[in-house]
C-alpha cells in the first residue's frame, strides 16, 4: 500500500512540473463515506448530519432491516444516495479487481484448452465421394471462383 501510495505522489509530482504552463484538471474524488459535517446553508434548520452510508452499518439490529435504520430515525438529506439501494460502495482496489479478472480468464482458457485436448474423435466415418467429390457430377467448372461439389467435412 505505501509503494503504490509514493509511487502515485511521485507520478504526480511528475505530472505537475511538467505540466507548470498548463492549466490542470484534477479529477474530483467521491467524499461519499468521509463522515465529515460540511456546513450547508441550504438545508436551513433540518439536522446536518454525517454523510455516511447505510451499506456500512451492520445488517443486524435493525428495525427496518431492508433500509438499515430505526423507527423515527432521522434522515439525511441525500438518503437516496446514501441509502442501501444508492450506488454500490466498492471495497476492492482496481489492483485486486484486475487480478480476480485475470484469474478469471485464465481459469476459462485453461478449460478451454483441456476440453479442447480431451475432445474425443467423431463417432462415424467421415464422408468420402468419388472424383474428388463428385465436383463434375454437379456442375463445376474449371473458372468457377468457387468450385461446386459435396462437402466433405
């Protein structure tokens, strides 16, 4: 964790000296589980509460089990979005998504390769016609940019 975390200020130290002329877009990261109270003017006297989701709390003890919260429990104001049926947490880092990816595929072209190696051989004969496959008993012609004949396989 400490490699990739240096690893990504220096690449960021990087990106900022070479890019000292140039105006910077700094990609916004999700505040959606920091807990911290931001001052909001808007909500007037309703409660400000913390800005953590209900897919971190525990799915016992509950009184409503399915939305995680308790009878006259009060409510964010982005509940929708906080709720357990808002957009997923994601605990994996990408590093561990990319490796259960990789694993994956690897494991599905392994099988792949065995049932390809295991395959047994066709049960009956395969076809045989005479004249090299009847091509002048049905119509081909020495021009023909695709011969006419019986298909062997």
């Amino acid at each position: 964790m400490a490699l990739r975390a240096t690893t990504s200020r220096l690449l960021n130290a990087r990106l900022l000296a070479a890019n000292n002329n140039k105006n910077i877009i700094i990609r916004a990261q999700s505040t959606l589980h920091t807990g911290e109270v931001a001052q909001d003017p808007q909500i007037g006297d309703y409660p400000n509460l913390p800005r953590n989701s209900n897919q971190l709390r525990s799915p016992f003890g509950w009184w409503d089990n399915q939305d995680r919260r308790n009878f006259n429990e009060t409510l964010h104001e982005e509940d929708e979005i906080l709720g357990v049926w808002g957009p997923d947490i994601h605990t994996y880092s990408p590093y561990k998504a990319l490796g259960q990816l990789t694993l994956f595929f690897t494991l599905l072209g392994g099988f792949s390769a065995f049932i390809y190696k295991v395959r047994p051989e066709r049960p009956c004969a395969q076809r045989s016609y005479p004249f090299d496959g009847l091509k002048e008993e049905l119509g081909s012609r020495e021009n023909d940019i695709r011969t006419r004949g019986a298909r062997t396989e």
